[in-house]
C-alpha cells in the first residue's frame, strides 16, 4: 500500500494519547475523530487540528475516506464496534480487550476471514520496552530453555467509569495473558483458573462475580510450558502492577516488586538489578520520541492509565507501527485477529472456569493461530 492510510480514532479518553503519534507517522493521515459527547470531541480536534468529526459511530463508517479506525471506547463497545467496521470495509485496531464472550471473538473473527480487512488488538505490554528486551534475551537464547512464565495485572479501579464496577478480574486479562503467550510464541491451549476473597457487596451485583483475586493457569499448546497469571480489580490492596516473570534454564528475569525500581536478573542463583533499555531505536525516527513522552506538554493532561501503568512501557508508538506497517506491507499484524481472539478468550474462560471451582476448559479451535511472530 504505498498511499497513506486514513485513519479515525474512536473514543478520545485513553484515544487521544494516540492521536500525535499518527499525525506524525509518514504512513499514516489522522484523517477524523469520533466520540458521542461532541462538546468534549470539539476541545481534541481543536487541540489537535483534526477537522473531520463525527458523534456518531455509524455515519463515520459510511465515510469512503477512511482505510482504518482504531477504536478506544468501553469494553463493552468494542466487538460490535469491531464487527460493523469490518463490514463496512476498514481495518481496525481495538484496544483492550477484544471482546467480553467467546462467541463474539468468533463473529470478530469471522468478520475478518470475510472482509479481508486487518484486525489487530492494541496489546500495550506485548510492545512495553520490558517484554521487547526480555523477548530479545529469549531470542538470543540469554535465558536458555524457558522454563515457566508468570504475569500479575493489579489496579484499584474504584473511581473509574461504571462499568469497571464489579467486572470479573479476568474480563480484562489481556496485560497479562498478552506477554506469557507471545514470549512462549504460541497460543493457550487450556485453562483452570480459580477465584479468591470478596469483593463488596454493591460491586459483585452488576456482574455476578464475587472474586476479589483471579489466578489462572495456562497450558501452552505444542510446548511443553504452562504459565500463571493473576488479576485483581477490586478491594486489594496493592500498588499498581503489570507484571511478567520469566523462568529460564542459564537466566530468569523478574519484574520489580514496586514501580520505578529495577527489574532483577537471576543468571544461575545470582541476582542483579537491571535497567530495562528503550527500543525506540526500533521505530521509524519521526515517532521516536513518543516512547518516553506523553503526548500532552502538561503532565496533568495525561490519560490516568498513561500515570498509573508508568507510560505503558513505551508501548504506543510501537502499536500504532505494528499496524501501520502491517497494512503498508500486506502481512498480518502481532495480535492478529485470531491470536487476540486466544488472549482475549483465555480471560473470558478463566472467568468461567473460577465460577466452576477451577475446571478445565479448552481454548476454541477458531482461536488457535499456530502462526507466531
Ligand atoms: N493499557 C491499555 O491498553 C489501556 C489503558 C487505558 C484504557 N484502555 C482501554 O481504552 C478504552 C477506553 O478507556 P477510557 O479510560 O478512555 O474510557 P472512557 O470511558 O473514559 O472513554 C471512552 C471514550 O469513548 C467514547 N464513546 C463511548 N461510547 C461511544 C460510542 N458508542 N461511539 C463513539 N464514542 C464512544 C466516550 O465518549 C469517551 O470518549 C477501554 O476499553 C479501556 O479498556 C486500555
């Protein structure tokens, strides 16, 4: 594809912190933005310059002007969202996760088989400077034989939009489901999860989920690996974490217990702290800087995630790459549709699983890629 790809973002909370990376990306026009609230909308196209505007959803995607729209509404927004613009013949990125059912990762996937269209999910710590130097490690075999691998993802979410309220900690898993499956390149296979504590009354009533802790485990399919992730939303007290472990034969790498400390390397039973490297280097040079900046020049203007997760590892403009040069190059991006439909799915079915005492359920067979990056 060598003309640019018009892109709208859809959703200007968290979505906004995107907008600046595609307008300076040479691939990319950051041709219109989209959310219902059209007074909050008007202050992000004047701040930013971007003239087309649209409050509603479903007229943006009659617009034959536009190739791609990467969508940053509710959790509950995205898969519909997902289904009509493939339909509609655009490409989409979506943040987090893909969907909240199996059977609407199915019609995702479906969708594109049909179109032709890209998906890709907006995994941030799949492209976090940690996950790009420890798959670096693995991949010049530093670490030895992986052994096991472990990822937390606990955030306090009281205060946030309503529909946090309640949701079962493994409806939003991908932050941590995300790195244990592209380390070990591969896809889950089955799981067995199970649900600890309570959370409070008034919250467990609007999802029926009662679990202030969900820990799952992960079968890696055609490997010989399993790994375990943990998910707290709610009445836990801890300081923000997005975590991974990784287990090797000659080295193994552990996340910081509290934020902006630094990581340890055991090699053998040594240990050492590390200072995880920027791979802004791995950009083009004019989204470089993106990396350790925000997009705002008043740190107070920051997206609360952007604070809280330290930036998301400077992660976004490596996602707005990953899609931009997938469509530029014709090749499937890192999530395509059916490996988000795999992370995404594995929360979806650890949940389930927890309501069930830990039994095992397997992975739908449209979930499995058995292609890895
Ligand atoms: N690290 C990460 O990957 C990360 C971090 C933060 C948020 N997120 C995801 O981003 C999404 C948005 O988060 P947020 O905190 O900005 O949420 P938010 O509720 O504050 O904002 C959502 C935005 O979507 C718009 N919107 C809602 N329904 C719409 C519709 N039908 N059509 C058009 N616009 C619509 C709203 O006007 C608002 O601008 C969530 O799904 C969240 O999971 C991911």
């Amino acid at each position: 594809m060598s003309k640019k790809i018009r892109v709208a973002i859809v959703g200007l909370g968290f979505g906004a912190e995107f907008i600046p990376i595609y307008q300076k990306h040479k691939d990319a026009e950051m041709a219109a933005i989209c959310q219902r609230n059209a007074e909050k909308m008007n202050a992000v196209g004047d701040a930013f310059g971007i003239k087309k505007r649209y409050t509603d959803f479903e007229e943006l995607l009659k617009d034959p002007d536009i190739d791609a729209v990467h969508i940053n509404t509710p959790i509950q927004e995205h898969a519909w969202q997902s289904i009509k613009a493939l339909k509609a013949g655009k490409h989409v990125a979506c943040t987090v996760p893909m969907a909240t059912s199996v059977e609407e990762c199915r019609q995702i996937v479906e969708a594109v088989k049909e179109s032709g269209k890209t998906y890709m999910m907006m995994e941030t710590v799949v492209y976090s400077r940690e996950f790009l130097f420890v798959k670096e490690m693995a991949e010049k075999g530093e670490l030895g034989k992986i052994q096991f691998l472990r990822a937390s993802h606990q955030q306090e979410m009281a205060g946030w939009p309503g529909y946090w309220e309640g949701l079962p900690p493994m409806h939003y898993a991908t932050h941590c489901v995300g790195p244990v499956l592209a380390l070990a390149k591969s896809d889950a296979e089955y799981v067995s999860c199970f649900g600890s504590g309570r959370i409070d009354d008034n919250l467990i009533s609007k999802y029926g989920s009662p679990f202030a802790i969900e820990s799952c485990h992960i079968k890696i399919k055609d490997s010989d690996l399993s790994a375990e992730v943990t998910r707290s939303l709610f009445n836990t007290a801890r300081q923000y974490r997005e975590s991974f472990d990784v287990y090797g034969s000659k080295k193994s790498f552990e996340w910081t217990l509290i934020e902006h400390e630094p990581s340890v390397i055991h090699t053998g039973e040594v240990p050492s702290r590390v200072t995880v490297p920027d791979y802004a280097h791995l950009l083009p040079e004019e989204i470089q800087a993106f990396t350790t900046g925000g997009v705002y020049d008043a740190d107070s203007n920051q997206h609360l995630s952007f604070i809280q997760g330290s930036g998301h590892g400077g992660s976004h403009p490596h996602l707005v790459n990953e899609f931009l040069s997938a469509l530029r190059d014709n090749r499937e991006p890192y999530p395509n549709a059916k490996q988000s439909a795999n992370i995404t799915c594995v929360g979806i079915l650890a949940h389930e699983s927890a309501m069930q005492g830990g039994k095992l359920i397997p992975l739908p067979e449209f979930t499995l890629s058995n292609q890895v990056k």
